[in-house]
C-alpha cells in the first residue's frame, strides 16, 4: 500500500515549496516542489538544507 505522506514545515521560497515528511520505511525526507505551471520540478532529500538550496537557485524553463 503506497504511504500517503504528510507534510509538515512547509515553506514558500519564489514558486518552490519545501516541506519535511516521514518515507514509508519511517525516515525523515524533505521535498522541493515547483508550483509554477508546466514546471515539473520535484525532488526529495535527505537535508532540509539541500531541499532549501534547491529551492532558492531553482529556476523555471517557463518564465
């Protein structure tokens, strides 16, 4: 059964959002997600520094 995360910390830097969630084996991840449409950026970490790093030199193909 695919874990249905919940995110927490959730912080808005430009159009990037970088929240923190528990995985499905129970460890802690951080995600950086592009809001802007047609963007698709999405990645995890292990750091909630990396996470915010790629959060503030993400720049958008769609500008």
């Amino acid at each position: 059964m695919p874990a249905n995360p919940r995110f927490r910390r959730v912080v808005r830097i430009g159009p990037v959002q970088v929240a923190t969630y528990y995985d499905a084996r129970g460890r802690e991840k951080h995600a950086a997600a592009c809001t802007a449409p047609r963007c698709g950026f999405s990645t995890d970490y292990d750091s909630r520094a990396a996470a915010g790093l790629a959060a503030r030199t993400h720049r958008c193909a769609t500008r």
